[in-house]
C-alpha cells in the first residue's frame, strides 16, 4: 500500500515539475488567436483602420456648416465731436454677435470626398486582414519549424542510442580480438558527433520556441502540439476560384479603384464654382451713444466664387487623379497574376512534399530493416563497422527527410489556404 502511494504521489509531482517546465500547450489555431490578439505589429496595423475612420470624420466636416461667435472692445483717448457736435469717436466701442457659414461646391465634391473616406475605412479594414494573413503564415512557417526542431531533437537521441550500442560492441569485439582500434576509434569519433549533434538540436529547439514566442507574445516557458493531418487542398482550379472572391487584397484593389474614379469626379468638380452662404446675428454698442447707432444686425449673405484662370493647376490635377486611377487598374490585373502565379507555385510544392511522403516511409521501413541487420550481422562478424556506420547514416537521413517533409506539406496546407481564402476569416468565425 505504500508503494502504491509513493508511486502515485511520485507521478504527481513529475506532472507538476513538468508543467512548470513546459507551461501551458498550444495548437497552431490557439496561437493564431494569440497573435490576433496579443502581438504588436499586429496592433500596430490595427491602429490605421482608426485613422482611416479619424479621416472620415475630417471628411465629414466640411459638409456641416462653420458657426463661430465674436466679439471686439475698442476703448480711445477721448471722444470727437464735429463742428456741429455730432460724434465722431466715441470713449469707448464694442461689439459681438454669432456667425453661421457653409459652403459647398456646385457638383458637390464635399459629398464625393466623404463617400471616398467611407470607402477608405473599408479599404483599410482589408489592408488589415491581408497583414493578419501575412503574420499567421510566418507564426505558423515558426510553428514547423519549432515541430522540426523537436523531431530533430529526438532523431538526435535515437542515433546517439544507436551508435552508443554500435560503440559498445566494438569494444567487446576489440576485447575479444575480432575488432581493431580502429574501429573502436570511429565509434567514438561517430558517437562523439553524434552528441554535438544532439546539443545543437537542442538549442535549435530552445531557440525556435523564443521566436515563436516573440511572435505571438507568448512570455514565459510553453509548448506546442502538432494537430492532426489537414485535409488535402482543393483543386487548383477551385483555389483560383476562392481566392478571386476572398482574397482581401484583391477586395481592397477594388474598393482603392473605386475611390480613384471618385477621386477623378472630386478633381474635375474644381471647375465647378462654390457657394457660400452666411447668417450673421451681430450688436454693438457706444459710449457716448451716437442719434444714428445700430446697436443690433441681423443679416444673410450668399457669394458664388468661380475662378477662371489658376494657372492650370485644375486641370493638372484632374490629370493626376486619371493617372492614378490607371495605376490602380493595372495594379489589379498585376495583383491577379501574381496571385494566380502563387497559388500555382504553391501548389506544385505541395504535390512535389505530398508524393515524396509514401516513398520516404517506404525508404525509411528499409532503412530500418537494413540497419538492424547490418548490426546483428556485425555482431555475429558477417559485416564490417563501415557497413553499420553507413547503414545508421541512411537510416538518419531517412528520417530527417520524412519529418522534413512531412511538416513541409502540412506548411504547404496552411499557405494555400492563405494564398486562396485567407486564414484570418475562418478564424474569426471559428471563435464566434
């Protein structure tokens, strides 16, 4: 009974030891979230879709009209009379009032500059998703990375174990004489490798989990899980198809290309003339008083202002905006090709990591085979050391390509679906 307690409470505390060592476990799609919501360079692009609605309550305000309030205070030397004793200068003088303005373009481009900044807020709104998408495939090219480096570290261990009991029997066969020094001694150099190999392997690991921590903005020790296989991409032609109607930057290229053709019809609006219209409630007072002071005003005031001749800056202008309206619809086809281009590149990888799968597995069965018989063979002196030595360097490469190629198709997975709908859409939704 109490050995059942000391088993029990010794696994306990390895379980604590190993949580405080490791902390807390994350898949890829908890540390997306992480980084949507923690990491800074995200943050910071969150911050110009706040600019662009700051831009469109600057756009708003020229259409409200401007009320002001006023008023002077003049006090003289001394007040002046005329010959005939009317008041000339009075002792002292003020005045005050309210003052209510607006004024608008004739076509109305006020109105087109307030519809562009609504158009900008949406347009930033993609700009930002696309960003997000961009920062979730280099947190999960890390996440990978981190999976590599752990599979590495115990590819690292399996080979020193095997070449420690390859050194082992080389030193029996040397006691026994049916083994040089030699051959003693290339196991120990190929055991010795081995070892850095393995320490290196482990401050990769150490290394990749500081920046992927980074990344998302994660502090303190953690770890991850590798999630279960994805599931096989679409057809190549579907995914052109998705990311013609998801990618936000193509969504953004549209609305930026309907903000240019506004920007067009707000240039050309400049050769339009602008009304202002004015109501002035205003009073003043006098001391002395003179017979004839008006002491309270009321009055309205409409002016229509239409510049002929402005060295042909209207016109320069009008110019631009048409120009960068073309930009923006080259930019767009560009933008199609290149998307086009990517996704056919991307998925050409992931067909090349997804066919080498099945003939590593198949090597690396071989590989395995053939290295324990090549170490029993060596034991009963039907093989040399250089037979075992490079029957463990095929079963190590093996390995290493399979893991490697493995993680790079499931990568591969993630950037098609980056390249063809987007992963920050699914994940908002998912969370809802």
């Amino acid at each position: 009974m109490k050995k059942v307690i000391f088993i029990g409470s010794l696994i306990f505390y390895i379980i604590i030891g190993l949580s405080a060592a490791f902390g807390e476990t994350f898949t890829l799609k908890d540390l997306f979230l992480l980084s949507l919501e923690k990491a800074e360079r995200i943050k910071v692009a969150q911050e110009n879709v706040l600019l662009a609605k700051i831009g469109q309550e600057k756009a708003l305000a020229p259409l409200l009209p401007k009320v002001a309030a006023f008023s002077t205070y003049t006090e003289y030397t001394q007040n002046k009379r005329s010959d005939t004793g009317s008041l000339i200068q009075p002792d002292t003088a003020a005045s005050w009032g309210l003052r209510i303005d607006e004024s608008l373009s004739l076509i109305g481009r006020e109105f087109i500059a307030w519809e562009s900044s609504k158009e900008g807020v949406e347009k930033s709104k993609y700009d930002l998703r696309s960003y997000q998408d961009d920062y979730l495939i280099q947190v999960a090219t890390l996440f990978y990375e981190v999976l590599k480096a752990k599979r590495a570290v115990d590819i690292a261990k399996a080979n020193t174990e095997r070449l420690t009991r390859y050194r082992e029997a080389a030193q029996k066969k040397l006691q026994v004489g049916e083994a040089t020094k030699t051959a003693l001694l290339r196991a120990e150099g190929e055991l010795s490798g081995a070892l850095a190999e393995k320490v290196r392997a482990e401050n990769t690991l150490k290394s990749q989990q500081i920046l992927l921590g980074r990344l998302v903005g994660l502090e303190g020790p953690f770890d991850i899980e590798e999630e279960s296989p994805r599931d096989a991409p679409r057809s190549l032609e579907e995914l052109k198809r998705l990311a013609s109607q998801s990618r936000p930057e193509l969504t953004a290229l549209k609305i930026q290309k309907e903000i240019a053709k506004k920007q067009v019809a707000f240039a050309k609006g400049a050769l339009w003339p602008n009304v202002s219209l004015s109501a002035v409630y205003a009073r003043a007072d006098q001391y002395p008083p003179p017979s004839n002071l008006n002491r309270e005003s009321i009055y309205a005031t409409v002016a229509l202002n239409f510049p002929f001749y402005e060295g042909g800056l209207r016109k320069a202008e009008v110019r631009e905006a048409e120009i960068k309206l073309k930009q923006v619809e080259i930019t767009e086809v560009d933008t199609i090709k290149n998307i086009n281009a990517e996704i056919e590149k991307a998925y050409l990888d992931y067909l090349t990591q997804e066919g080498m799968i099945k003939y590593l597995k198949d090597q690396l069965t071989f590989a395995r085979e053939n290295y324990y018989a090549v170490a029993k063979q060596y034991e009963y002196g039907l093989a040399s050391s250089l037979d075992v030595l490079d029957a463990n360097n095929l079963l190590l490469n093996t390995e290493k390509q399979l893991m490697e190629t493995i993680y790079n198709t499931e990568l591969a997975k993630v950037k098609l679906k980056r390249l063809s709908q987007g992963l920050t859409t699914e994940l908002l939704a998912d969370s809802k």
